[in-house]
C-alpha cells in the first residue's frame, strides 16, 4: 500500500495568524488517520490545503504520490470530503442533493441511480427521501451533509468533524459507518475535538495544537508518551491534611489532589494500586463513597503536553 | 457533467420560486402600471386637440403671425390653446411645463423644453409659416382694409397641410414611439435584472463564498464547465420570462410593437444574455461578499439605466452629444435603441450593430470572469 497524504512543513498565514507552523503529516492508504485538536488548531485549514481550495505561504503536499494542484481532477476524482459546515441546496430534496453531487463524479446514469441509492441506505435516510433540507433535523441533515460527501465512493475521504450537532445514537451509526467504509477500503481522515470518538476509531492519531504537531501515534503510544497510567478517584467526605499525606505517599503516587469531596490520585506505572489505595482507607477508618479506577484518555496526554485541557 | 449542471441550475432555479416570481412580476407588473396611467393619453385622438403654447408678443409685431396663430386657436377642433403672457410667465410656466412651448411673436421664434410630438408640431407651424412669411405679408401689405378672411383661408390651408401631416404621422407613430419607449425601457430594464441571477450562481461556485462552492471546486470538473452550463440555463430561463413579458404587453395589453417580432425576440435574447453577462463579472469579484455584490449590481443598474434615459429624458442626448461612446457600449441604450430601431426604420443596420456589440460583450464579460475565478485557490476561506 501507498502514501494517500503527504504533507511537509506547511506554513498557512492569515495576515499576522500563523494558522499552520511547518505543519507535516503522512497518511498511508487504507488507515483511519485521526487529526485530534482544540477548536481553531488548523485542522479544517489542513484540509482545505491539502484539497487545494486554500493557498499557503510555504510547503508541499502530495495526494496519492502526485503533486496535489486546483486541476488535478485525475485525484481529484478518487476523493471524498464532508465539510464541517452542512452544505447542500435547499431548493433540493435529499435525494437530489446527493444525485446532483454523485453527478460531479458519476456520468453514467444507472451507476449513479445505485450509488445515490447506497448512499442513502448509508446514512439511514430511506425515509427521507423526499424531504427538502429545511424539514430535517440537525442530525438527519448532518447525515445528508454526508451522503452528499461519500456517495460517488471516494478512495479518500475527509471527514471533518461530522457528529458536531448530532444525537449519541446516531453519533455511533455514523463512526460505524466510517469503519464500514474503511473496510470496504478507503482511506478516512478524520478530524474531531471529541477525543473518545478519535480513541474508538482512529488507527493512527496526530494531535495538533496552535498549527503544530504535539504527538504521533496509534493510542496506545500516545498514552506511553506520558506519566500518567492510572488516575484513581474516590468520593469522601472531611479528609484531614494528615491522611492526605499518606495517601500521597503511597508507591507510584506523584501528585494527587483533594477537592469538593473528591479525591483524585495520580499513578505512574505500578499494578494493584487501586487495592493500595482501599487497604490505606480501611487502616485510616476513612468512609468513602463511589470509587473509580481510570486509564489515561488522550485528554491525559493533551493536558501534559500543552497543559491545558483539550476541550474548551 | 456538463448537462447535469445545466439541468440542475435550471431546477434550482425554478425551485427558488422567489426569484423567477420577482423576475417575471418586475416586467409584467410596471408595464401594466404604465398602460394604465397611460391609458387615456395614448388614446391618441384626443391627443392634439389642444397644445397649451405660451404667446409673448409686443402687440407692435409687423407680420402676420398672430392672425395665423389666431386661426389655428378658434373652432370646436383647435390645434393651439393660446395663452398671452409676458415673457417672465411664459418662461415660467414652460418651466412648470404647463405650456409645451413659447411663440416669440416679434421675432417668430419658439422656444421648447424637450422633444415631443407636440414640439414637433409647434415646429412644424413655425417653419411653415416662415416659409409663407413673405406670402402673408405681401397679402396684408395690400390690403387697405382688414385682411380678407378668403385669403388668410388659402394661406393658413397652406400652413395646416404641413402641420397636419405632422399631426397625423405623430399621433399614429411617433406618439405611440414616445409611449413604447417607456415599454422599451421595462425590457431594458428587466433585462439587466438578469444578473441577480447569475450573480448568486456564480457564488454558489466559489469556494469561499459557499459551502456549495466547495464542493464544486474539489470535484474533477474544470470551473469553465460549471460557468458555461449555468450561464446557458439561466439564459433560457431568462430568456422565457422576457417572452412571457413580451407576449403580455402585446397580447393582453394591446401595446402596439410593430410588426418585427423575431428581431425583437432576438433583441430579448441577447439583452438577456448581457444582463447575465453583467451578474456573472460582478460575482467572479473576489473579497467582495454577496450583499457587496448585491450592491454593486443595482449600482450598475441604475447608472446605466439612467444614462439611457430610463428615469429621465435628456440624459441620453447629452451623452450623444459629449461622450456618445457611452451609448454605443451601455446595454441598457443598446437594448432600447435596438427596438427603437426596429420600430422606426426600415433599415436593420443600427439594430445589427447593437445586437453584435452586445454579443461581444457578453463573451467577453463571461471570458474575463473565467479568468478570474479559474485559479481556484482562495487566500481566505
Ligand atoms: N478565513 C480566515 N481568516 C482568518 N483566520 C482564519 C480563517 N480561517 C481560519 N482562521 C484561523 O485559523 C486558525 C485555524 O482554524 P481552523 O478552522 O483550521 O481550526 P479547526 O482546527 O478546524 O477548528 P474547529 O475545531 O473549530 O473547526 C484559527 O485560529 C482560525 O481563527
Ligand atoms: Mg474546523
């Protein structure tokens, strides 16, 4: 298998912004690549770089292993992208909008009756067919944002972050649609500020911050990246400073903090710690409420690399 | 690719029912607002019955000219309506345009504020009588007692063959002219309105003004294809809604057009095109926003429709007589012009003329606005 993307030191400004600061990136064909990053990090203006559609002051990017220019239509053809902003025509229904699209790519008639068809059934909006634009929820029209997207079945497909808006159960038809047609072979490159989305199904996650790459890797590595392994969290109520301090003491504990009633302990590395953490309870006679053991999310890995949260 | 956009425009188009509505009530609406308040002054019998005119005069003055006048303004069908005034009320009320114009008596001038077929006809009387001067002097001059009513009679018949064929080939023609260039400027008009369609098609094809646009761009197709075939479908629309206004106007409002219909039709189709033509260079104007553009074509509409006396007569003359290039290149004249043309000489050469200019035009509006939007990356989306 190829490279789908590649991108070197891009430099994107507007007027004083650095919105991309040698940004690079490489996407091989057939993984789902994550691009995780806070709101106004440069992943949209990654996109549209890459697609062409916007200039930029330094760098080079490739498609396909071809220099990737406004009429390359030959790669061109083989992409897909939904935008994050819904983008359809309101004087169509939801089947002509997704035709008319399908149409930029597909001439011959019957292959593109099938593929509108498809389509359609992809985002489970059988029953909609007929609806214009301004009869749909938010949700459903996101859907259509997206058969609009992928119906001429792209080799390369953008999805910039397409469950923006939308409701946890169609949320999840929509990351199981993507796996589908990545394992039906395409290429997904999906951003999104929601971590647990990226963490479900990404195969390989660059975070970015401020138009800079902070960290590269399949989850698994992003998390080794960091200190943390474990955060245990307990409810309690009126823990002296006294006891705090043994609880702190404990191994693998390096920093913990106590607030509102909560506990939060942080591990790094070591096994059992949860049990340390009970026994230390029951030989202080401390009452506690509910008791929580995580692994590190990729928030984790955000917050001690930039330290701040990923989310606003 | 290039008839499925084409089908496409078309059905969006029709779709936004809002504006092929507006398109096709501007023509039809003002046309039927001007017949009415036209109604009774093209009916054109009536019509010279009485021109109001202004008479100054000494009292002293040695020719003949007030006995004409004076026959000319007794009897149940008289042409003038005299009213003596001095020279300050005259001037004043050919101002308030309560008089069509001014007879200097003494010195057997006129004086006229604008062309009109009532000018003409006060024109054509004093020529008349100039030319008859020396006849009714020499009449009077002869005459030891007051003039006799048989001779003035042989004279003023004289004088009256002249005006009433001008009478006449007014109230059938040049009237009607006059009222059709108002039906005229409706179609001009409507025509240039085209480009508020094309404006927000050209819109939907760049990337940074749409979503829509977008999409467009990162499909294989060339910007060319997508301009053409919406230019192409608009036109035909377009095109149709000037038919329906034509058929309307003479049909149902009985307007008289003349007898040269594919020539206007044609006239219809290629204002149409000029128009779109318009929409789409103002659209392919980077930076500039959709309102801004908005903007700028009602500017442009008005500018160039005042500068071909849509609003007000006199402006066009003026630019005849200083810059009459102006009225060679701006659609909105050539258009008029085209069916003025068309209604008044038999000859086809100024309607050639302008039908080609604005053919010309339009290919290179449209030629220029592919260049500036094929470099299809944006700084700023
Ligand atoms: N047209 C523009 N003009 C000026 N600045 C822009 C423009 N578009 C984006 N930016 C800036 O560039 C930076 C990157 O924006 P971008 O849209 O790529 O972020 P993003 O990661 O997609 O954010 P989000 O999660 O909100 O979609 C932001 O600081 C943004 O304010
Ligand atoms: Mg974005």
């Amino acid at each position: 298998m190829g490279t789908a993307v590649e991108v070197n030191n891009l430099v994107k400004r507007y007027k004083d912004l650095v919105a991309l600061d040698h940004f690079s990136l490489k996407i091989e064909e057939g993984e789902i690549f994550g691009l995780l990053g806070p709101n106004g990090s440069g992943k949209t203006t990654t996109i549209n770089c890459i697609l062409s559609l916007l200039s930029f002051d330094k760098g080079d990017i490739q498609v396909f292993g071809k220099k990737m220019k406004p009429t390359s239509y030959d790669i061109k053809k083989d992409i897909g992208v939904v935008m994050q902003n819904v983008a359809v025509f309101d004087e169509l229904t939801v089947y002509e909008n997704i035709d008319y699209f399908c149409g930029l790519y597909i001439k011959e008639k019957e292959t593109r009756r099938k593929y509108v068809e498809e389509a359609i059934e992809f985002v489970d909006l059988a029953d909609y067919k007929k609806f214009l634009p301004k009869k749909l929820s938010g949700g459903l029209l996101r859907r259509l944002n997206i058969a609009c997207g992928i119906a001429h079945k792209p080799k390369l497909i953008f999805f910039d972050e397409p469950t923006v808006a939308v409701d946890p159960q169609s949320r999840n038809k929509i990351l199981e649609g993507i796996k589908m047609l990545n394992e039906a072979g395409a290429t997904i490159v999906y951003t999104s500020h929601y971590m647990e989305e990226v963490e479900q199904l990404c195969s390989r996650i660059l975070i970015m911050d401020k138009g800079k790459q902070i960290a590269l890797g399949t989850k698994d590595e992003l998390k080794r990246m960091i200190k943390n392994t474990e955060t245990v969290s307990v409810e309690v109520l009126g823990l002296g400073d006294a006891e705090l301090d043994k609880l702190k003491s404990l191994p693998h504990v390096y920093d913990a903090g106590y607030e509102d009633g909560m506990l939060h302990l942080y591990f790094s590395g070591g096994k059992h710690n949860l049990i340390r953490v009970m026994e230390c309870f029951k030989e202080n006679n401390i009452s506690f409420g509910r008791v929580t053991s995580e692994l590190p999310t990729l928030n984790d890995v955000f917050l001690e690399i930039t330290g701040k949260e990923l989310r606003d | 690719m290039f008839w499925h956009n084409f089908k496409n425009c078309m059905k969006v188009t029709l779709k936004a029912k809002v504006s092929i509505f507006w398109t096709l009530l501007f023509p039809i609406a003002l046309a039927t607002f001007m017949y009415v308040s036209f109604g009774n002054i093209m009916d054109n019998e009536e019509m010279f019955k009485n021109i109001d005119v202004a008479v100054v005069s000494s009292g002293e003055e040695e020719n003949g000219l007030m006995v004409v006048i004076d026959a000319l303004s007794e009897g149940d069908d008289k042409l003038l309506n005299v009213k003596e005034m001095s020279e300050a009320e005259a001037k004043q009320a050919l101002k308030d345009e309560k008089v069509t114009g001014i007879i200097f008596a003494d010195d057997v001038r006129l004086m006229v504020n604008e062309s009109s077929a009532n000018a003409s006809i006060l024109e054509s009387i004093l020529s008349s009588y100039k030319q008859n001067e020396y006849a009714i002097k020499d009449i009077m001059g002869n005459l030891e007692t007051a003039p006799n009513e048989a001779d003035i009679m042989a004279i003023m018949s004289d004088v009256m063959a002249d005006t009433s064929y001008y009478t006449e080939k007014s109230t059938s023609d040049s009237n009607q002219n006059m009222y059709n260039n108002y039906f005229y400027a409706i179609f001009a008009m409507s025509c240039l309105f085209a480009a508020y369609s094309s404006v927000g098609a050209i819109s939907n094809l760049q990337a940074n003004e749409s979503g829509k646009g977008m999409r467009k761009c990162i499909s294989p197709n060339s910007k060319i294809v997508f301009i053409v075939s919406d230019f192409l479908s608009l036109l035909v629309l377009h095109f149709l809604v000037e038919l329906i206004a034509l058929l309307y106007m003479s049909t149902v409002l009985g307007i008289e057009f003349g007898d040269k219909y594919p020539a206007m039709i044609l006239t219809l189709f290629v204002g149409s095109m000029i128009g779109l033509a318009i929409g789409v260079i103002v659209g392919a104007i980077a930076k500039l926003g959709f309102g801004g553009k908005i903007g700028i074509l009602t500017a442009i509409g008005l500018v160039l429709s005042g500068m071909a006396d849509l609003f007000v007569n006199g402006v066009k003359r003026a630019i005849e007589l200083h810059v009459p290039i102006i009225n060679k290149i701006n659609p909105a004249a050539l258009i008029t012009d085209c069916f003025y043309s068309l209604n008044t000489y038999d000859d086809y050469t100024i309607f050639i003329q302008n039908i080609m200019i604005m053919a010309v035009e339009s290919v290179v509006l449209i030629v220029i606005a592919f260049m500036m939007i094929r470099r299809n990356k944006y700084a700023s989306i």
